[in-house]
C-alpha cells in the first residue's frame, strides 16, 4: 500500500518536487498550495485525510510550527542549508557570468552563506545577504533587493521566497530561485514515508493491560469501563478483582495524549492499580504488563515496552528506565556495588533529574519508591565501595535526628 503524503508547498516546488517523486516507490503526493508563507495555517486546516505532512520549506514550516503539535500524523519539512546554497551557487557560476559581489542573497541563516564561501576558500568581496524571518513580509525582501538593482548595486538576485521571484521576473531584474539539491528533496520524501511506516508499526503493536481493582463493586464496575473507554480495550475477567485487557499502542498513546487517564484517576476516590505491557505479540506483552504491575502503586499506571524500558509513573512523569542494559558501565557499577542494573539505571535517572548533585536517603527513597531502609540498604553499598560520599548533615525542621546528605562519586551523564 503506498504512503499518501499531504505536501504543503508553493506552485513552483510543486513542480520542482513533482520531477522527482518517481524516483521513490510507493507514495502518493497531494498537493496544497500557498501563495505566500503565511497562508500556510490556512492550508493546514484543509488537508484531508493521510499518512504524513511535508511543507515545502522553513518559511511555511515556521508559520504552522505552532499546530504541529496537534497533528496525528507524522510531519517534516524542507530546511534550507548549506547544500541548497552549493548547489544554488554553482549553478549562477556555471549559467551566469556574474561576480558575487554583484548578487544579492535572501536565506533563511545568513551565516550558511558564510560556510559555504569558506567551504570553497573564496576570498573575494562577498554578495548582499538578507536573512529571512516571519516577522518580516517578503514584500520588505522584495524592496530591499529592488533598491540594490536600482542603486546600480547588484546585477543578479537569489532569493528563496518564491512570491518575491515572481514579482522580480515581472520587474525584469535578472533573478533566480534558490535551489533544492535533487539528493536532498529525495532524502526528505524519503524519511517522511518512514516517519509514516515506523509510526503505523509502533500504533498496531499489541498492549495488553493488567487492572487490579479493590473490593468496591460499585466503583469498580465505573473505573473499569471508564479505562476501556479511554484505552479503547477488550477485557478478560481473571478473577473477582483482577482483570487483563487487550489494545493497541496507538489506543493507549492517544488516551495519555487526552488525559483521558489523567481525568479518571482525579474523578476516582477508590485505589486501582494498573500497568500494561507492550510486545511484538500477546504473550510477551502480558508477560511485560505483570512485570510492570509489580512497580505499580494505588492511582499510578507504568509501561514496559518490549525493550524492557520501564515508562512512567503515569500520569505525573514520563520517566523512562530501562530493566535491561547492554551497558558495560552500569554492569561493571552494578557488579561492583552488588546492586542490580536496574537500580544503577534508577539512581543515574535520579542524579540527571535533581537540581542538585546533593540528596538525603529521603530523597532517594521517594524516587525510589521503596522503603527508607532499602534506600539505606542501597546508599551503603555505595559508600562502600566509593561511589557515594558523605558531605553534610542537614537539620530537621521539627526535633528529630539529623539527616545525611549525600553526593554520588561517578559520572552519571
């Protein structure tokens, strides 16, 4: 089946874009067409139904860059860099016999221009560049490059605004469009079919649920059609309390990007836990699901995907920690210290997120979520071995003992 791919873009890429789709199999272009950037959110709003976005430049890109985010689909979009500039250059030396310093450049990053005349070692007087930004109207771009070709300043213009090219050809000021490389308009047609086929893979991959409910039947029989509601889940009665439910990675995804779990877990006042597993099958996605039922608390909800990354708890964080690691840094850690990899995982996870390299086994303990005397148990093998020290004492507000405070000595980045 091919990827249909919504492309907003101007007249002429339409046609630039159109000359080299044939080179890729199984897509299908639709097109929407703007006349000036700014019309881009309108454009927006118009596309029909499809697997993937692609705008046809940063100009549009930076107009919409505030919807993005609300897309369900995956998107991407043609940046201007260095090999559009080589590649426009080249062809003004090749097809014209024009000095630089008679040329005037608009560009999205001025400072492109610069890399590529040191690129090239060119040590000559350097052509007129204007930077381009949505604040300032092409109709401005367009003056400053007529006012250049009127002083007798310039002979030739590059600009990457296709409206100001129009207005320029009608003018009959000599100018030319910046150019989109061939390899590059391939690349990015390309990664935006995978960012469509990797998005379709990751949506269908099997969920499966793991819902523990307390003895209330009147709140159970709610909270239990509220989560397969929201989660878009079949379920399967195990026993009075316990109940597994099937979906998909995309049904969960998008019932967290709702808050439709955020809500129901505030609407509620009896406890649950839930937990769900996701897996290139059911068995190993049930299998993940009772793993991550284990780290559950009362109102909390955690993913383990198939890689063995614990996710959550949902819905107060997105922390991610894998339960397997490769990583010969954390096993040599973990080997030494007799701890497993999973709690050098955790307690790395930990220093990256604090704001201070300092803590207190409180405060390990609530990251944790285990006991203080575990998290003693755990700092000690630390200190043991040197990979945490003792640098303070901090003094309890009300009476009681003075808790330590603690730094870890190992590089946790």
């Amino acid at each position: 089946m091919s990827t249909k791919i919504a492309v907003l873009c101007s007249e002429a890429f339409k046609k630039r874009i159109l000359s080299i789709a044939h080179n890729i199999d199984d897509i299908q272009l639709e097109f929407y067409l703007y006349n000036q950037p700014a019309d881009a959110p309108t454009l927006l709003k118009q596309v029909k139904p499809c697997d993937a976005l692609l705008l046809g430049g940063t100009l549009p890109y930076l107009h919409v860059q505030s919807l993005l985010k609300t897309l369900p689909i995956p998107w991407n979009y043609m940046k201007q860099d260095e090999t559009a500039i080589s590649t426009t250059l080249l062809s003004l030396i090749t097809n014209h016999t024009i000095s630089l310093d008679r040329v005037s450049i608009d560009v999205m990053n001025p400072i492109f221009v610069d890399n590529v005349l040191t690129d090239i070692e060119y040590s000559g007087p350097k052509p007129y560049v204007y930077p381009i930004s949505i604040a300032e109207a092409p109709n401005l771009i367009l003056q400053k490059h007529i006012k250049l070709w009127q002083e007798k300043n310039i002979d030739f213009v590059i600009t990457s605004i296709h409206t100001v090219f129009d207005e320029l050809q009608d003018l009959n000021i000599p100018a030319m469009r910046m150019l989109d490389a061939t390899s590059s308009i391939i690349q990015y047609l390309e990664e935006t079919k995978s960012q469509s086929l990797l998005t379709k893979s990751e949506s269908v991959k099997a969920a499966v649920g793991l819902l523990e409910l307390s003895d209330n039947n009147e709140a159970n029989t709610y909270i239990l059609n509220h989560i397969t509601a929201a989660t878009h889940s079949t379920f399967k009665q195990i026993t009075t309390n316990y109940f597994e439910l099937y979906t998909t990675a995309g049904h969960l995804q998008n019932a967290f990007e709702k808050e439709n779990m955020h809500k129901l877990i505030q609407q509620v006042e009896h406890p649950f836990k839930l937990a769900f597993g996701y897996g290139h099958s059911i068995f190993e996605a049930a299998q993940n699901a009772k793993y991550a039922l284990k780290f559950a608390k009362p109102f909390e909800i955690y993913i383990l995907d198939e890689h063995k990354n614990l996710l959550g708890p949902f819905p107060n964080t997105e922390a991610k920690i894998s339960l397997k690691t490769n990583d010969p840094y954390i096993l040599q850690l973990a080997k030494q210290t007799n701890l497993s990899p999973l709690n050098i995982s955790k307690i790395i996870n930990f220093s990256r997120e604090r704001q201070s390299s300092q803590f207190t086994s409180h405060n390990l303990s609530e990251y944790l979520q285990v006991s203080r005397r575990t998290t003693e148990r755990i700092i000690k093998k630390l200190v043991d071995q040197g990979y945490a020290k003792i640098v303070g004492e901090e003094m309890p507000h009300q009476q009681g003992r003075p808790r330590t405070i603690y730094e870890l000595n190992f590089a946790t980045y």
